[in-house]
C-alpha cells in the first residue's frame, strides 16, 4: 500500500498497480514523475563531512569529518562498517591505498594516519609537518603516501615505514592537493599561490610551474601522464615522460588547457584556451568540477548545473 502512495507517478509501480490504489485516500502527497538519483543517504558524523573517498575496487566508500573520525561504509548497503578514532582535531582528506587494503588520513592536528581498511586498526602516525595537513595520496604501487599542507610544503613517505623519504618546498602558500602519476615517476601539487607544480617523485626537483590564476583544488594526473585534471580544467603538460626539465623550472608557465575549462576569474567557460560562454552572475562557481567534455558548478543556494560541451569542428 505505501509503495504505491509513495511512488513516483510515472514509475514503474504506479503504472503496473494503479488500479489498487485506494480510494478512501482522499489527500495524498504530491509526488515527483521520476524516482531520486540519490541512492543512499549516509547518516553517523555529528559535524560537517569534509572528503570522501571510494576505494579502488568500488565496494567501499571512506569519509572524514570535523567530529575528528574516519567512517568506512559498504558502497552496496550504505552500513557504516566502523569508525576510526584517534585525530586530536578535525579530519580534512582521506585516499584508500590502490590495493584497497589501507587508508590514509590527514587532519588538522598536523598528522597523517595510515590505517588498515578492513579491521580499522591505526597502523602508523606520521609525524612533521607543523600546520594542518590538507591533501594525501598513495602511489599506484602503494608503496608510498604524499601529504600537502598549510605549512607550504609537500611530504613524501615510505608508506610502510612511515619514514619520510623527502620534503617538497617552493609553493609560497598553503599547499592543498597532491597527486602521484601513474608510473611514480612525478608528483603533481596544487596551491593558494594559484600555481600548480610539477616535481620528480624521486630526486624532489622541481620540474614544472604552472601559473592558474586561482588556487586548485583537485589535481590528478591522467594514465598518460600528459595530462592534469584539475577542478577548472584539463592541463597539458610540457615536460614530457623522461625528459630533462625545462631551463628555468622557477618560472611561471601559463597552463595550456585542453578542451573545456573555466576562466580564472570564473567568468567563462572556455574551450582550448577560447572564451566560449559568458557566465552570469548568479551561474559563476563556488566550486567546480571537469571530467572530459563535462562541467559540473555548483552555486549559491545550494544548486549544481552541469554543463556538457560538444564543438563540432568542420
């Protein structure tokens, strides 16, 4: 009877059951035309939920919270599997390893946990960096873990160890994502100096600035290594794989961004460096995502348009 009352009143059930709908129902709810994209609505954190994180066979999902915890959630059922306690202070990014057999986190008490995923015991506490750690992420191989922070520096750690192989300076600010290529061979950093670099995973040198004009995000690399996508945009990279760097890796190179991206100000969504659409007011991002030719924006009062581009060249 519920199912029927509530459905939809173009699903599936209302169609097939309409005739034994009752009629001594007299008010009923109004009802959308289609069911909700949302699948699940994960309910536990007693503060704000600051990342989340799948894990990379998908069946798990990770978040983190300023209520200082790590929850682990079946991606199927939505079951809270446990909660990770031992951060002092708020947790800021989470990543699963590439084998899904761990999970790292950082957190505003200027450390990085790393954890087993599936019983939830702390395995190491990584200890040196002196502000907030903003950002983590493992390697492909999983044999070690970056971490960004608002002390302007990137650490790089032996994920098993937990010693710290190299620490990363020459961002003039905050620095808030960090990302691994596929081959480990470099290590992609974003800041609020709105420059993104480009560093040898290995030596710690410095290969690549890229001048965005505002502060990044989201950084990932893509299978090629050619590419960066980033909240604004895909960039491509100049220093190709096993190359020298450039002359003077210390100066700024504008991004060259391929296909839709979205003007440093926020005003245009742009293709290949090209405006393309002029975006009002009431349209411009307070945050941001681009997959391929897909933009997605969300706005005040709690609205998200996406916006797909598909130029037809002749």
């Amino acid at each position: 009877m519920s199912a029927l009352v509530f459905s939809p009143t173009c699903s599936l059930i209302r169609d097939l059951f309409q005739r034994e709908e009752p009629d001594w129902i007299t008010i009923k709810p109004a009802m959308d035309d289609t069911w909700s994209a949302c699948l699940q609505t994960l309910g536990g954190h007693s503060e704000s939920v600051y990342s989340v994180a799948f894990s990379h066979d998908s069946t798990r999902l990770a978040s983190v919270s300023f209520d200082n915890t790590v929850k682990v959630w079946d991606a199927s059922s939505g079951e809270c599997l446990r909660t990770l306690q031992g951060h002092r202070r708020s947790v800021t990014s989470v990543a699963f390893s590439h084998d899904s057999t761990r999970l790292a986190s950082a957190s505003v008490d200027n450390t990085v946990k790393v954890w087993d995923a599936s019983s939830g015991e702390c395995l190491r506490t990584l200890q040196g960096h002196r502000d907030s750690v903003t950002s983590v992420a493992f390697s492909h191989d999983s044999t070690r873990l970056a971490s960004a922070s608002f002390d302007n520096t990137v650490k790089v750690w032996d994920a098993s160890s937990g010693e710290c192989l190299r620490t990363l300076q020459g961002h003039s600010r905050s620095v808030t994502s960090v990302a691994f290529s596929h081959d480990l061979t470099r290590l992609a950093s974003g800041s609020d100096d709105k420059t993104v670099k480009v560093w040898d995973a290995s030596s710690g040198e410095c290969l690549q600035t890229l001048s965005l004009g505002k502060a990044c995000e989201r950084i990932s690399f893509d299978i090629s290594g050619s590419y960066l996508h980033t909240n604004i945009g895909t960039i491509k990279i100049s220093v190709p794989l096993g190359s020298s760097p450039l002359p003077s890796p210390l100066d700024l190179q504008s991004p060259q961004y391929q296909g839709p991206a979205l003007s440093a100000d926020g005003v245009w969504i742009t293709y290949n460096l090209e405006n393309l659409v002029w975006l009002p007011s009431e349209y411009r991002p307070s945050c941001s995502a681009v997959s391929r030719n897909t933009i997605g924006i969300g706005v005040g009062m709690g609205r998200v348009w996406i916006c797909r581009v598909e130029l037809k060249i002749s």
